[in-house]
C-alpha cells in the first residue's frame, strides 16, 4: 500500500514552531514499509525535523503500534526513524 492522508491527522501543535507536532496515522502497511524513506513525502510541507508520528500499522494482518519520529525533510523527501514499537500485555 501506499500512504493515505485521510488517514494523518495532527494532534497538538505549538504556536512556537521549536516544539514538536505530534501527528496521528493509521494504515494496513507494515512497520519496516512505514519508516522506509520517503513514505510520508505527500505530507512533507506540513512535517519537520523532530515531529513526532504515532502510527498503528499491521504485520501480517497483526496490529502493531509505534512512534517514528521525523529525521529529516528536505527536497519534499521525508525520513523517519525506524519506529519506536509500544507494546502492551493485555493480562486479563
């Protein structure tokens, strides 16, 4: 799959643009195809450098979630950090 901008949405924001936006994403693609250069590309004129993207993917049809953060933007090509994976126990 490709990214989907009706799927990105911003979820805080600063009036002082030195603090990180943080962006909300939900798709079916893989972790490893998320953080693969130049994914998020269609959204590089509203990212920066050190915004924070938390995303629920899926590998293998699993849902998984992480926060990849934005290495850098230049040229409307965006990087991201490979994701920082949560996971969670769900002990009940």
């Amino acid at each position: 799959m490709a990214f989907d901008k009706s799927n990105f949405a911003r979820m805080s924001t600063s009036a002082n643009s030195s603090i990180p936006t943080l962006w909300g994403y939900s798709t079916a693609d893989a972790t490893t195809v998320v953080d693969g250069a130049g994914y998020f590309n269609n959204v590089s004129g509203d990212v920066q450098v050190g915004d924070l993207i938390m995303a629920n993917t899926s590998t293998g049809g699993t849902l998984a979630s992480g926060i990849y953060q934005v290495s850098s933007n230049a040229s409307g090509v965006v990087d991201t950090n490979n994701a920082l994976v949560v996971t969670a126990t769900d002990s009940d």
